[in-house]
C-alpha cells in the first residue's frame, strides 16, 4: 500500500508517501517556520525555498503538490498521522473518528506542545483527503502494558488519579519497531525475547521488553524524565530544580524551558545538542564535552543494569536513534565490559556498524556472547505506514464479509383478485417507494388485520401482486391479534393460520396465511460464491450491536440473480439486538470458522 505519513510538530510539518512493506519513500515534504513569514519548504533533502504556511492546513496544502508529482499518480491508501499522547485511552494503532479527534483534544493537558500540532496536521489532512481512511498511531501505546509498579509515581494517589499523573513513556513506535527488526535477525519472536531497547537520538530513552511487551520504560508522565538527552535534563532532584528556580526566580514555565530546552548535552557540553560535535569537542579536549558524554552514557549504563534486574535476563541490547545507530564512541561507553550478564563488545564491529536503511541490523558483539550487541535502524514513519496499512486492510476485510442488515416492518402481499376484493373491481396497487429487493414496491395501500383477539391497522401492502396472499408479522404482533403463526419461509403458507383483511372496499377472510417470516439473506450468486454458500443453507451471522457480540442463528440463504445482498431480520429481533437504523447497516459474518458463514444444515 501506498500510505502517506504524517508528521506534525508545533511549528514543522514532515509527509512522506511510504510503501508500507518495504518502507521505500515515494516522496519526502518537509515545511518547517510554520506560523512564521521564514516558513520554507524542503523537498526531500534539497534546498529551503520559501511557503506561505500560516498554519498546518497551509503547510500541507504546499506540500502536497511535490508529494503529488513524487508519486506519479499512485493512490493513497491510507494516512497515518503521528500522535505523541495517547493517554490511558490509546493502547493500539486507531482509526480517526470524530470521537478520536475528540480524545486527542482532550489529552492536550498532557502533551500542550504536541498534542494540538498533531490534531492540526490530522484535521488538515481529513479535508485534504476524506475519502480514504486515517490511522493515528500513538507514541505511548506500546507502553500501555507496563504494570501498575513501573508506571506509579509514588505520590498522593487522588491527586495523581485527578490529573492523569502516572508514566506513560514514549518513542513506543520506535522501540516496537526495532524489537521486531531484532528479532527478524535473530530468527525468533518477538514474544520468546527479553530485550532491552535503547532509543539514543536528540530525544532518548530506555525500554525493557519482556516478550514483546513493554514492562519498563526510561521516559515518564512527560518526555523529560530519565535519559540525558539532547536538551532535556532527564532525571534530576525535583529538589534541586525547585532550588535553582527559587534561586534564579524562575516561575513555571521558566523551570519547563531551562529543564527540557537548555539542558541535558546541550546544558552540559556548551557547546549544543548535536552529540557529532560534542564528540569533535571531546576529541580536541574539551573537557565539558567529554563530561556531557560521560553522563550520557553512565544514564544509559545505568538504566541497563536496572532494566536486566527488572527482566531477570536479557536476550539482547539493542541501540538506535542517530547516536545509537551511528556513535562507535558511545556505545563503547555503554557496553564495554559487560560481563555481568555475558555481554562481551566487538570492538571492530562496533568501530565500523552505522545502522541504516541498507543495513538495518549490525551485530557488535562477539559470536560468543551470550547476550546479543545490536546496532538497528529505526523508521518510525514505515512502522506507521505499517500500521496504518494493517488497519486499512482489516477494514477491508471485514467490509468484504459483511452484509448490509435491513427490518422488515409487518406487512402483506396479495393475490390480484384479493386486492380487487379489498380495494375494488380492477383495483391496481400504486406503488409508493421501490424496495431494496429489485422489483418489490411497498404501496400506497394499507389494511387492517383482524385477529382473534385484537387488529392491527395501517399495515403495508407490498407489491407486485402475488400467486398466494401472505400476511407477516412478528412474534410480538402474534401475541397481540391472537394467534399462532409459525416462522416459515416466504411463500410456504401452508397449513398456517389465517386472519381476516379489511380494505376500504371490502374485508376478506384468508383460511391460511399469516406467518412469522424467517431469518434470511438475499444474494446475488457471486455473494454466494464468495461466501461459499448455496441456496437453502442455513447460516449463522454474527452482528456487532451496541459493543455486544450477537449471533443470529437459522439463518437461511436465498440465492437469485435478481437479489441483492441483504438480510432481513424482523423488527422484534432488530430490537432485541438493539438494531438502529443507521448502525443497521452491516453485519459481520461468523468468524473462526473455515468459511466465513458456518453452514448449520442443508
Ligand atoms: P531525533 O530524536 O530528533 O529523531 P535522531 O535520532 O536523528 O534525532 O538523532 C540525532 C542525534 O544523533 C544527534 O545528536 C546527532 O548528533 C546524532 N548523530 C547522528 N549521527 C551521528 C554520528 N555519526 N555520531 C554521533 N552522533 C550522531
């Protein structure tokens, strides 16, 4: 699938058109100085040339164009939108609604700078292209499994419940993604591996992961917490931030700027946040640099000893992000002599692996080591364009094994001389409105069936006219007019009740007739084939109504070139599964069997 993936900080925008399964780019967008009369566009890695982008909605406008050209008229299947918070919610890749939109919103309290930015991008992009689905996959959702000992501050429990305060951790995409890469190399699951992930780029962060899920994680409520990071602090002292605040007189949102945007590398080196240059510094002597380095890689050190005690063994170590694909320099700091638990660095390999596209997993460690050194790539726009691909399809999928649902409301069908007896001699039906069936016509006219006990008036007459008169009704409407009619198929009336119709014109007793009309699905025989059933099977078919999973049994199949796709269900049962108009709509069909209908008798 073609995906465009959508990326939106405060102020920037980045697209690309990624092939979700090799992660190829059909085009590449960067617009950046968003808000701002500087705001310029890159196409791929070429030069700024300047865009008028006053907001998200112009950035992508400006960038679709170069987008459109890069993909040669290629379709999008899908759009996958990068979202930093997903809260408590989010705990997988979601399809956009309006009540996704909504929960994005209402997450902004936990991400100010992020969250708003992404909502923007996605809500320029539905109008950009509203006929294709959107996927937001989220930086915390993989983390939605760390138990509750890992993502519990230790303060006043009310006060944390009151205000979402609790770890939720980020760079999920990224640590998924490189845990699976890992463990393609290695030749296992995700699931049979304990691997701790390392995500070293401008922003870090550590993830412990126990079979494929997420158990621990460096970053917290907030990206600011663990690592030494590009200018983020990472862990401090409350104490001592609280301090230099009080010290320097700094309010709120001073301490925020000085702790996420004038610290960690940045802070300790002097001289940025690009670790290329600190090692050059650090290479030349400069011993603040040499400092920076030292911290950052002891916070990693670090964390991997906790991260091994936490797993109890460790599979491999995996870094990534632009220092840990690329810095020979920091990974020696973090891996070397790590025998505690069997980790033994190649130094060769280790001085030679950067971690790319070309080469997206690099082994540096030993061939004796009982715990695996490995340098992966990360893509965190192919693992959404992957995402986003598997929901598109399984959407599709269900769409492909879905029946639309329609009630039928009590109604009666004719014979031409009983409708000539109720409405006159040489009386036509008139038809009001076509049905779905092609040729059926509810009619203008309507009658009153008597019953033993009680009559019901006002029911449909359907047209056209037929061999035998028939009147449906549901069981509710038995028990009202008195009597007790069998669910039959349409037009098997035999030895059924009958009832007496009365017409402007005229009344007639029917000696047989009324019946409670059976569950069934209309279909054209290609539906048939497609489902691999026949005309006369009887099928289950499972409805997903109000969050509950119904199946409706005895289900029979009607198969005629002149149908179309359709299953009737009786207003008692509609009610019963608590079917509305709307949702009516479509029906899943049984799942977890060898073909998509289960087959009950034929
Ligand atoms: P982001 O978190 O913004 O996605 P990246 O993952 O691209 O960041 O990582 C950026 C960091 O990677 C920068 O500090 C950069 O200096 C560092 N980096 C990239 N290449 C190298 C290299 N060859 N040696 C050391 N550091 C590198």
């Amino acid at each position: 699938m073609n995906v465009l993936v959508l990326n939106c900080g405060s102020s920037s925008l980045k697209a690309a058109i990624i092939d979700d399964v090799t992660g190829e780019r059909r085009g590449r967008v960067r617009v950046e100085r968003i808000g701002e009369p500087e705001a310029a566009l890159f196409d791929a890695d070429g030069p700024a040339v300047p865009c008028a982008a006053k907001d998200h909605g112009e950035a992508l406008a400006a960038a679709l164009p170069v987008l459109e050209r890069a993909r040669g008229g290629a379709p999008i299947d899908g759009v996958g939108h990068r979202v930093v918070h997903g809260g408590a919610r989010f705990s997988q890749p979601t399809r956009v609604d309006e009540s996704v939109l909504e929960a994005i919103a209402a997450l902004t309290p936990l991400a100010p700078l992020h969250n708003p930015a992404n909502l923007a991008g996605i809500i320029a992009a539905l109008r950009a292209f509203p006929d294709v689905p959107h996927v937001a996959v989220f930086d915390t959702a993989f983390h939605a499994t760390l138990p509750p000992r890992a993502r519990s501050y230790a303060i006043d429990l009310e006060l944390a419940k009151k205000h979402g305060v609790r770890r939720y951790g980020f760079h999920g995409t990224s640590h998924a993604f490189v845990a699976a890469r890992a463990a393609a190399f290695l030749g296992a699951k995700p699931g049979d591996l304990r691997l701790i992930s390392c995500h070293l780029g401008n922003g870090a962060s550590v993830c412990a992961i126990e079979f494929g899920r997420s158990v621990e994680t460096s970053m917290g409520m907030t990206p600011l917490e663990g690592l030494v990071m590009g200018t983020r602090s990472g862990d401090i002292d409350v104490g001592a931030a609280l301090h230099v605040a009080r010290a320097e007189g700094l309010d709120l949102d001073g301490l925020d700027a000085l702790l996420n945007k004038k610290s960690g590398l940045a802070g300790l080196s002097g001289v940025g946040n690009d670790m290329r240059d600190i090692e050059d510094r650090a290479a030349a002597g400069d011993e603040r640099a040499r400092l920076a380095i030292h911290v950052f890689c002891h916070r990693v050190r670090k964390y991997i000893g906790a991260y091994a005690a936490v797993l109890g063994a460790v599979d491999a170590i995996l870094f990534t992000g632009g220092i840990g694909q690329n810095s020979a320099v920091v990974r020696h700091k973090i891996a070397h002599n790590l025998q505690l638990f069997g980790a033994t660095l190649d130094e060769d390999e280790n001085r030679s692996a950067r971690a790319s596209a070309a080469r997206p997993v690099i082994r540096i460690s030993t061939d004796t080591s009982r715990t695996h050194l490995l340098a992966v790539a990360t893509d965190e726009e192919h693992a959404i364009a992957g995402e986003t691909a598997k929901l598109v399809a399984r959407r599709d999928e269900v769409a492909q094994r879905s029946i639309p649902i329609a009630v039928s409301a009590r109604h009666i069908h004719l014979r031409k001389e009983t409708v000539e007896q109720l409405f006159g001699p040489g009386h036509e039906l008139t038809p009001l409105k076509e049905l779905s069936q092609p040729g059926q016509f509810a009619c203008e006219e309507v009658l009153e069936i008597v019953g033993p006990k009680r009559s019901i008036a006002g029911v449909r007459v359907l047209g056209p006219v037929r061999p035998a008169d028939q009147v449906e009704v549901s069981r509710t409407d038995e028990f009202f007019l008195g009597l007790d009619a069998p669910v039959r198929d349409s037009g098997d009336v035999r030895g059924t009740p009958g009832v007496t119709l009365v017409g402007p014109k005229g009344s007639v007793t029917l000696k047989e007739g009324v019946i409670c009309a059976r569950r069934h699905i209309h279909m054209a025989p290609e539906d048939a084939a497609r489902f691999g059933v026949a005309d006369g099977d009887v099928v289950e078919v499972a409805v997903d109504s109000s969050g509950r999973d119904l199946t409706f049994g005895d289900v029979l199949v009607r198969v005629s070139p002149k149908y179309r796709l359709e299953m009737h269900v009786d207003t008692d049962e509609a009610n019963a599964a608590e079917l509305v108009p709307k949702h009516a709509g479509l029906l899943e069909l049984t799942q977890g069997t060898a073909t998509p209908l289960r087959r009950v008798l034929r």
